[in-house]
C-alpha cells in the first residue's frame, strides 16, 4: 500500500485513529452490556463514554505500548488517563486482548467491503452505460487473438458487467463472511464473560456473534474474504487486458483517456500508452499475492498463535486499499474509454472476408454438402484468401463447386453483418435484468 | 493426482470415457433442441441417439485426433462412424468446439462438486459425533503453544465443526458458481444457433444458461471455484494441525488409530506416527497451489485464448481428487480418532494451577484491588511456579496480600473447572442448531 | 503430469521401476561400505549384487506394502525374496527410510535436471540460429503495445537467448543445490552409521554427502529447486507471450508453424492459432503454482514431519515432466516458427514515421531548440499524423520552425533505418560470447 | 511494509530521497560519458555536478508530476530549476525514463542485498556460537513430532547454520542477478545512446551493463530476486517453527527471551509466549506470497509494458524491508534464547528408554536374530512401556528371548547417550569449514 495507489476514504479505515475509537466502542459497550447484567456497576460503565467525543492521542499510546510491548493494555492505560484509573477499572473485564483486535478488525473489513461494494456498483453502472451505448457497435470476436466472427463492443462491455456483477455477489459474500464478532475471553469459552456481553457488543457493531471462537475468530472466514478480493482482482486484469490489446497500435479500437497537459513518454511524443490499465494489471498482481498468505493463516497452533497477525496487519491494508484503488481507476478508464467504431469496421474487414466462413461452411453442409467436402471447399478458398490476397465472396462466387450448392444470392446473404448481431437484444436481457 | 491419494468414484469423472459420454449427450440434446426448432431434419436427431448405449473407442478417437489434432473433430468423426456419416451430418451444426468442451467441463465440475459436498457432510457427522462425545472432556486450552485456560474437547471438535460448516457452504456456493453451460457459437453470438438450443441442453444437464458467453465460459467462476477449494484445504489442514499437535510425544492426547499390521517406521517399533494428518497438511498445499494458476485463468485474450486448457487439464482433476481424498482421509481420521482424556487432564495440571491466574487476577480486581496490584499480585506468584515447581493455590493462600483480599474459599473456588465448562452447552446449541 | 503433456524420457524417471532400481543400489552401495568398514560381511554385500540384473516386480511390492503400509519394509522383503533371507539380513542396517528416499529423491531431480539443461540448450541452440537468421530484420519496437522505435527480429531472438542462458545457468545451480545425499539415520546423528558409508554411497551416485542432515535432507534445497523450476517457466511464458502477440490477426508477423493436416478450428478453417504458445502459458502457470508448496515444505517439525511427500510425489514429476515438455515445444515452436520480414515493414510504417519522432526529437534540441520547444513542435506535427493520416516527414519538411532548425537533408537523414540497427553487431557480440 | 516491521536503513533505501539521488547520479555520469564521447559539452556534463549537494525536494517533483503525470520529467524539470535550464538541456539526451528508473531499482536492490547479505552474515554468527555452546547438550531428536533418538542441540543450531549458509549463497546470487543497468534506449538498440555510456554509468555504480535489454531490464532477474527472499524466508519460518515446538508447554526446552517490563497478556501473566517467531512465521508468508507477482511480472509485452512497475513499487521495498526485520528480528531471538538443558534430559527420558529401540533392533540383528523377529521382540517389549508405562531396559533384561541373543552387559551399553553424539564433531567439521 503506498499513496500512489491509495484513496482516502479507505486508508482512513485503517489509521490508529480508527482502530482505537473502534476499540473503545467495543469496551464501552461490553461494559454497558456488563452492567446491564450486574457485573459491573452502571456508573462505571457510563463513567466510560466520558471519552465518547475524544480523540485517543496515538503517540502516548505508542509511548506506552514502548514499555509495556501490549498494545492493548497501552491503550486501555491511556483510556484510564481519560476515564479516571478508579472508574476505569471495570473496562475489558474477563475479557482478552483479541476480543478487541478480532472484532475490531473484522469491523475494519466490513467497513472496507462497503466501500468496494459501493465501487463495484460504480463500475457497474460504467460498464452498463458503455454497454448500451454501444451495443451495435460491430467489431470482430477473436479468438487465439485471430479473427473469428463478428461480435459488438456491446457484448464486451455487457460480459464485464456480468463478470463484475458476478464479483458484486462475491463481494457481499465476502463481506458476510467476515461480519462477525467474538468476546469470549482467553479460549473462547465464556469462562470469565457472559455470552450475552458479546451479542449486546456484535448487534452495537453491526455483527453477528461468531458461534464459536476460540481466542480469535477463526481464520478460515478471512482466507474466504481474501480470496474473494484475489478473484475480483482477476477480474480487473482481465478488463485491463482487453483494453490494453484494443489500444496497441495495430488494433488501435480503443483508448484510454488522454489528458490535455499529459506527456506519454519523455522521448516519443505521439506515444499515447494504455498506462492506467498496465497499472491495473500489476495492482491484480498484488492483489492475488495476499491470497494464499492469508490460506495459510487458517491453520493456527490450537487455540490461537499470533503468527497471522503479522500477515493482516499488512494484507488487510493492503488488498483493500489497492482493491478500492483499481475498482475505482477502471471504472474512470471505462466511463472515458475512447472508442473508435471506425477502426473497428476497417479491422474487422482486414482479411477480407474470411471471418464469414464459418456461416459458409454451414450454409454448404444445410445444402447437402457432406461434412468433410464442405470443409475443403472453404478451407480451398480461404488460403486464396490468406496467401493471395484474394476477397473470399469472389473466390466463392467463381468456385463452380461452391455454386452448384449454393446460389449467388445465398452467398451474397452469408456476408451480412446483421446476422451475427440478432440475438444482441436476447443477450442484453439476460444481462441487465431491469 | 497419482493413485495413491486418489479415489475411484471422483477418478472416473475425469475419465476419457466420461468426458466423451457428456459430449456425446450435449451433442444429442442439441440436436434434439434444433430438430423441435426446425433446424435440422427430426429424423437425423433422433438417429444420434443410436448410439446411446454405445461405448466409445478412446483409442479410435485418439487415433483420429492424432491426425487432425482436434480433438472434438476426432470425437465427432468417431460419433459417425457409429451413427452413419450421413445421419450424422448435423451433428454439432452452428456450434464450435469450446461449447462442447466447456460445457462438458462445467458438468465435470458439478459432478465432482456433489461429491465433495457429500464427502463434506460425512466429516461433519464425523465431527458432530466426537463433538458430542467428548463435550465435557476437558482439557487445557493453549494460545502461542502455552497453556491458557481450560476447555474441552468437544469445543475443539465443535469449532472444526462450525468451520467445516462454513465450507459445506462455500462449497454449495463453488458448485453453483460453475453450474452453467454455453452453446453460444464461435464468439457467443448465438449466430449460427438458436439460445434454446442452450436452453434445452443446459436443461437437460442440470446447468443454467451462461447469460452472456464469449467462445468460452467466462472463467471467474472457474478461478471462485478453485479458491473455494484452497479455502477448504487450508481447514484440513487446520484440523490435521491439531491432531499433529495433539499426538506429538508430550502431549499425547490424542492418536490417529492405528491398526494391527501397520508398521510406523522400519527402525523405531514404538512410533506411532501421525502420518495420515502430515499427508492431509502436504495435500492442502497441493490444492492451494492451484488457486493462483486458476486465477491467472481469468484474463483470456479478447474472446478467449486456450492458455486456461492445459491449466485445467491438470487441476480440474487434480484439486478435486485431492480434495475429495483428503476429506475422505480426515473423516477416517476424526471417526477414529484414540482421545486420551486422562493425559488430557494431566497436562492440564502441568503447571499446578497457573492456568488460573485469569480467574485469580479478575476475582482481585473485583474485590478492589487495583488492576495493577492485581497484575502484580498474580504474576508474583505465578513466577514462583514457574521458575521452582510450587503449586500456585497453595502460594495464593500462603500471600497475605491475596487472602486480605481473596478469601479461602474463595481461591478454592478460582481452581474449579466446571467455572470453565458452564458455557459449552450454550456454544454447542449455536453449532449444532438441530 | 498428463501424457499429453508428457515425454517418455523425463516420465521414466519417475516409474515405480526406476525408483526401485535406485533405492536398490543405494541399498546395495551401502552394504559394500558396511563391508568394507568390516561392519558386516563381504559375502552378504556381495550377495546382494544377485539382484543386480532384477527386474523388480512392483505389484508384488504393492502387494506387500499393502499389508505393511511403509513402502521401504516392502521393497526390502521383496529384495530379500530375490536376495535369500539370510543373506540380505544385513541390508539397510543401521539406515532409516528417509536415508534411501530422500537419497532416491534427489538422484531423480539431478537426472531430471540433467533432461531440463539438455532441453534448455537444445533452445538455446534453436534460439541463436533464429536470432543469427535474422539480425537485420527489422521491426517495430514497441512498449505498452505501441510502436516506439525499430529494432529487429534477430535482437528479440537475442534477448531471449540472453534469458534462457541464464536460465541455463539457474539450472545448473538448481542441479547443483539438490545434488546431495544422505545416510545418516533416524536423526542424523551417524548413530547407527558410519559416515563413510553415506560417502560411499554419495560417490557412487554422483551426489555430494549432505553437511548435516536430519532425518531428512533439508527442504530449503527443494524449495530453490522448484523456485528455478518457476523462474524458468515465466520466461517460457515471456516468449510465448511475444509470439501470440506477433500472430495475432492484425500483427500477423510471425505464426506457428502449421502442417498440412492440421485442422484449426471446427468451425473455421482460415484460422492459425497460436495454440502451442498459449499451451506454453498455461504449462508455465502450472509449474508456477507448485513454487509455493515447495516453499512451504522447507518448515518441517524437528528432525523432520512427512508433510513434504505429498507435496513431492506430485510436484517431483509435474514440475519437471511439464518443463521438459515445454522446453522441448518451445523449441519446436522457435525453430519452425514461419517469419514475415514484410509485414513487419509494412507494420512499421503503419503511422507513416511518427516512429521516428524520437530521433527529431532529439535533433532539434541538438540543434539549439529548448528541450519544451521540441517537444511541442514534435508533438503538434505527430498529432496532425495520428488524428489526420498525413505523413510525419512531410509535415516536418512543411513546418518552418521545424526547417529553421533542422535542412531538409537532416531531416531525411532522420528516418533512415539503419540508423537504429547500428549496433545490432555490438549487442550480438555481447550476447553470443563464442 | 509497515514501521512495525521496518527498520531505518533498509527504509532509507527506498525514500523518495534515495531514488532521486541515484537519479541524478545516473543522469550525471551519462552526461559526463557523453561528453567524453564529444557527443554534448564538457560545460553541460560539468554543469549537472553542481547539484551534487542539493538536496532535492520531493514535495516540489510532486507538484511538478501532478501536471505533466510523468515522474522521470518532473525530476529532470526540478534538476533543471538548480543546474540551470540551458545547462541542464542535455541531460537524459538520447535516454529513456526506464533507462533511470531499472538502473535505479537495481541500485536500491544491490543496497538492499548488502544488508541482507550483512542480516545473513550476523545470524550465521549467533547460530555458529550457540551451535558450539549447545555443541553436546543432548535432547531428544524427533520425527513426526514423536521422540525418535537422541541427538544435540548444537546438531540443531548447526542445521540451521547450514541451511543459513546456503541462504547466504542464495542472497548473493540473488544479488548478481540483478547487479546490472541498462542505458540504452527506447528499445533497447542504442540508437540515439552509445553503449559506452551505458558501460561507464554502470561502472560508476557498481552494476554490469545489461547484455541486451529493450526499454526495459529483462524481469527473469528480478523474479529469481525475489524467489531467493521466498527461500530465505521459508528457512526462517523453519526456525521460528521449532523455537515455537520447544517453548510450548509440554516441551519447554526454550523460550524466547523475556525482558523484565514485558507483559505476555492482558489477562494471563503467567504465560511467556513465543511471540517474536510466531511473528517471523507471520512475515515468512508475507515475503513468500510476494515470489509469484515476481514471476508474473516477467512476460512483458513486447519491448515493455508497465505492469511491473505497480508490483515492484510495493514489492521491492516490502519483501526486502520485511526479510531484513525478520532477519535482524530473528538473529536477536537466537542471541539470546534461553536453553534448559534439565528439561531436554527430562523430555529425553519421558518414555523410559523407548528411544534406545532402535539400537536394541540393531543389534539383536547382528547377533543373529532374524530381521522379523528382532522387530517382534522389540516391538512386544516397546509396547509394555508405552501402554503399561514400564521401563525398555528392565523389560528386555527381563525378556529371556531377547537375553538369549544380548548379555546384560551388551543392553545396558545401549541405552548410553554418548552413542548418539559420537559423531558431532564429525558433523561440526563438516558445517563449519574454518
């Protein structure tokens, strides 16, 4: 994570700020709960939200946790300086340092998967807007990266919508996944802290009580969650790679937005490079790199080690601020991709021909043409075509074979575009259901 | 996949005879679909299915691919021979290979899919008997590898329980999210083919329609599906983790079982090795290691490229296999399982009444002790323990500062272990809701 | 590891029979150092030799090992089937299982190794007799996919020889890290073993003693093993990624080479695909995705845990099988594959000059014009190129501020080619040592 | 990377700072190459040295890259605003960005191999002294996590030493792997740069010209870089894995280190927990998930694209911060953990002279008793300790069989643990060469 590649709103998610306002909330509240259940007095309790509008001082926190190398027991000591040692005394009872730093993470990541989610309806709606616009854009389908059959840039956008739509669900998956809390003291038994403090803290937080925690939350809703952003990032580079092939020179159907005082290259001034969805196919890169570290953090030494503490203080950050980074990029790439309709026709018309010989290959087997002779006479003239230079609707038309199979009118027809576009409206409707 | 980790059932799936009797039913529903449309000749439809009972020659169809070096040209040349050239003339009309391929694939998948899944729900009986079994059997809870407070076993069951559950889940959700199929044509424009023909064979199949493909499925599914099952691995091997743990030469509290014949080790006669749970641990990474290549799936060129076939040609059968073999394994390994509860309690004692400190640290607070003294108090004495083997009670009820505060009853109270276990039958009933 | 990406030399290497036959003569090298160490007799040394000419019968091992279930036990009472009772009473004295798998594990890799570095230099040679071909034939250069400056099609050959060379020289170190043996026992201690019989054995097999040893040779020597493994396969995918590139339909500079009677597509007979380069990219994924397994075999517990074999069984003959089969397509590809010289041309005067921005560029600021200055009049005459099809040295030759600054001959002298191949000799000579 | 886990040397080589003098360093020593060649002015080339004690102002290159969005024009526009415009007007001439920014980030990683290589060098220092001190106290080897036979805690600090030491070789491969620049232009052709500036600017910094390179330095280097990190940190999670084994609290033949103000948890004061190797696990993964978007970044397009940059942006730094944390952290954690040697007696013997069951095997073997038989009686009498807790050596004197075969004399010998550590200095001279 490095500010290059990062936005505000989710680094705010997770800077000590943050973390230590979401930690006194979980305190406050368990002591609500705690009073609420006798175990503690309501005065000390409310005694607690004297600190609801401060702001924690990080770097006394720092000072302390120096000492005391705890970072819990830094800031419950710096709460007491707030509070008052005396009516601070109940804060955190029976409970263990991970009660707060699970919650409080998976209150993080909750956070940071609205945020994605609320991304990923932005791109949604780019790809959306794109698709209708231009749904009978014709261009060619290709395949092995060869010309296959006509296709829309339509189709393009509406099968990254699906992509990504697909990745929204996947998203909200992830998000429930992880939207659970645990205040079940040192192993998880509820030995020292009544069940019901952690459901009062989880329903305060937006959380489901995890229905059975050890010292931590069990890291296989995490590796879930990771793995989710590994996918949705994959998607994102396979986006970034279409475009990226649209705009190479010899392509040239798309490009990226090119600001005005925007220089391309230090040397080579026409130059106008698909930089932005490069950029995009590294942060994937990134992205899909946290994933097995945060697989191998499911298997912790009996009730807990602290070794994926280390990988989470890093990834957690990380994925989701690059994550919320590349959805936001791609969705401005593609709400100001510029589309040439023009170069696409041209390309599509490259090899003259030929990308219709499927439809003539199947037009000759309806008329009777067995199979593997219907397959020579268009492979025949196909490499007319591809060595020669030749238009293959004239070859066709001047193959006596062909002919006698087929009439000039029923070859003339094989090369009309509207065929292969037909079923754009059916495809449209399956995707955009409203 | 090598034999040794592999079983029949999930083997066949990925047979040649398999994958050519789904093309072949692919095949026939399609042309069964464009008879009813009109398409193609009713008669012809229904002479493919004159080779319904057929079984197919994979050293033919191998010998005729080596030719063409298509292999569903191959399949389809052998189809005729069966059917009659002639009757099979429409066979495979408006479509291209990968709607033959990915289809098939797809339905590999769910088949294997609905293995994993049954193979899930035995290891969670599994789990939820020994759960039960051993609810009350307590031992010593540990984080970092050193003694917490205490526990059961049934929790620990309980909770491999409840991630497992979560995985049952996942897994539904991986099934689903490759349950498709697409006879879309050579980019998916449905040019040469009627959407109903992909209606009825996905009907037929047990698929949904791919709502918009491209020549190919699009393959985030695939690469969800693949980190679905690394999510999966990576909990056996959390449960394998603690077995491993368990059995180790100093804790032995629990043992794989181990029968009459078997040797552990052609030098040491004694061993009795946790070998079983050391192999699931080395197959999770196997299967984990697939996620990435099924990521780097994602990103096809334009309408695709075949970069993802040799990819899946290897963990389509290889993640599924382990996985279903693993799961198989640890099931055996949890039904039989040998728990020692005794050592279990030893153990538990080792340290003499340490892992009470907890209890003895928050009855000092609340009798008023300031959290500091408290801590003081407790880690005090709990050094003496440590360091020169004394029994923690017996020093508490020794320390004039502990009894001023804590009566004698009271400390005796600290080191009762149903204070630990109260809770567990209100955990068991948020695991185990029926 | 599936036979259609598999060669039958490499695949030898990892059959039951080899295994066998190499666990047999570290068994059988072993008891000749015993002798001679006067730890056991001569005669049952010598005796064991009888078996020297067997063929093993591996299910008859199978057969045994399913009742014993430890693989070595069962090879050594099939040995002393052949061997007699009595006389192979002494072999594997004093030795544990890992001391003749590990061994057998290593003397594989190095034989496979031996397999990967001919494969390599096989490319290598292909590489460099490409590159040779074709050192002045230009083309475009390009970053980010777009045309930058020329270069030639001899230089991309070379710097792909410049990679694999030193991929050569990973191979050899990757041999040279796993060329090691032991023979030290249970724990490594030489407890029961002399230490000259782990060098005995060692010399025989072409392998160094291993400093220290556990049980187990150290994984941290697999781990660099595989990790080379996946070093080399991204650079397979490096110029399989160039080639695709070059084939595609509207760059069209290169193809695979295509037999006659090859069929591309089902559905499209004019299409050549670049299948055997995409092939080659999934292949690289694949070896790829077992760098990490092999990473995370290198923490085994203690003297050692089986964790590992797993792993190894699989990516042992996957990682080597799949990189053998793709150095050796690889090369294939590189030899065969079908240049066109002229459409590199043609590509490259696609944006009549603006490639040759750069050098007049460069020029003008020679020639006194501010580094701000130049650029814009260089940018502002690309642009009427790129957005109005005009010719970039005619525009300059029509621009007055460009012509105050730079005759007419100058600039002419600006788009001459051989100004970029000047040094093609030059890096050649670095590049081609011998 | 995160402060946490950083330490400031290794962070300094990766400041905006750092990177924009080895910029200038880069740009100056061209520019004094190219006026050796007469190519611009000796005044220009002299000129650029006056910024050599400028400390350049990151703030204001920012300010100047927000605009024209290219950081190589901004830095070379605030050069410029020190040396003077008209004197800096030739410098960069005939360069590209990348010819800066590769020769760069292979100068940071140089500095950063020297630390690690000096990281590498301390650890084998802290591991070679404690493997002497610990040279003959003797534990308790174990395999599968189950006593096998005794073996030395110096045999285990010399593994390490070993594997340590082959890590040290890796660093500095990994460091000659990427010890090269490249200053050659757009594409790599030297067209508008001669080489000579390439070699004298490489010489300055103590690099080797890149034999052939395009825009870019070829990514195969760079990913055996970080592969050699993923080795290296997989051999430190394989210490910090068996410090974690022998601090848990069944073992506890060590612990970590535990300073007097430290305080272990909130609630459990008793408990000292391995947390500085759990954290090295934590950070192994970290490093290791960085290895494969290493390797994906190797198959550019073309002559580059710029996908690599967002990785290495976050992966240089992070992977070569945390493994110099890690290393530092853990040649700290192997100074000064504390050994009990009471303890590995008391675990030693914990199941009554079991682990002398090999010898016993062994030599009732060569005392004449069938292979079969030898491992029955061993086996038989091994299972009345095991199960009934009697003692190995009172069992097999009392055996009549097995006295039958040994004198007393013989099986009293073989449970002496000076059979086991009689090769250690054997082993020891082997490890430790000088």
């Amino acid at each position: 994570m490095i500010p290059r590649y990062s936005r505000p709103e989710m680094v705010a998610i997770w800077s000590p700020e943050t973390k230590f306002r979401i930690w006194y909330e979980i305190e406050a509240h368990a002591c609500d709960a705690m009073a609420d259940l006798g175990v503690i007095p309501k005065a000390n309790a409310e005694a607690v939200w004297k600190a609801k509008d401060v702001e924690f001082d990080v770097a006394r926190i720092d000072e302390i946790e120096a000492v005391t190398k705890h970072d819990v027991i830094a800031f419950l000591t710096h709460l007491a300086e707030h509070v008052g040692s005396d009516e601070a005394r109940f804060v955190h009872q029976g409970m263990t340092s991970s009660d707060v730093l699970d919650t409080c993470f998976n209150v993080q990541l909750v956070r940071a998967s609205d945020i994605l989610i609320a991304d990923m309806k932005a791109l949604l709606a780019a790809l959306k807007k794109r698709a209708i616009e231009h749904k009978d854009t014709v261009r060619i389908g290709r395949s092995h990266g060869i010309h296959a059959e006509p296709t829309t840039m339509g189709l393009t956008f509406a099968r990254f919508y699906a992509e990504m739509d697909r990745n929204l669900n996947r998203l909200e998956k992830a998000r429930y996944e992880i939207a659970t809390g645990a205040i079940s003291g040192a192993v998880g038994t509820f030995a020292n802290i009544d069940p019901r403090v952690e459901e009062h803290v989880c329903k305060q937080l937006g959380l489901e009580p995890e229905p059975i925690s050890t010292q931590v939350i069990p890291r296989d809703r995490h590796a879930a969650f990771f793995a989710a952003l590994g996918v949705v990032a994959s998607s994102i580079e396979n986006i970034a790679t279409e475009i990226r092939h649209m705009q190479r020179t010899e392509v040239l159907e798309a490009e990226e937005f090119f600001s005005k005082g925007q220089k391309g290259s230090s040397a080579m001034p026409h130059k106008r490079n698909p930089v932005l969805t490069e950029n995009l196919t590294g942060l994937a890169r990134l992205v899909r790199g946290m994933v097995i570290p945060a697989m191998e953090n499911v298997a912790l030494w009996h009730e807990r080690d602290i070794s994926h503490s280390s990988v989470e203080r890093n990834i957690g950050p990380d994925a989701t601020i690059t994550l919320d980074f590349a959805l936001s990029r791609l969705t401005g790439v593609v709400e100001k991709l510029v589309i040439y309709p023009e170069t696409m026709l041209e390309n599509l018309h490259k090899f003259r021909g030929l990308v219709m010989s499927q439809r003539v290959l199947l037009a000759l087997t309806q008329a009777g043409v067995s199979r593997e002779d219907a397959y020579r006479l268009v492979q025949h003239n196909a490499m007319k075509v591809w060595e020669q230079g030749a238009d293959f609707k004239t070859e066709l038309l001047a193959d006596p074979e062909v002919t006698a199979a087929l009439g000039t009118e029923e070859i003339e027809e094989k090369f009309d575009l509207g065929y292969h576009t037909k079923q754009v409206d059916t495809i449209f409707s399956r995707v955009f259901k409203d």
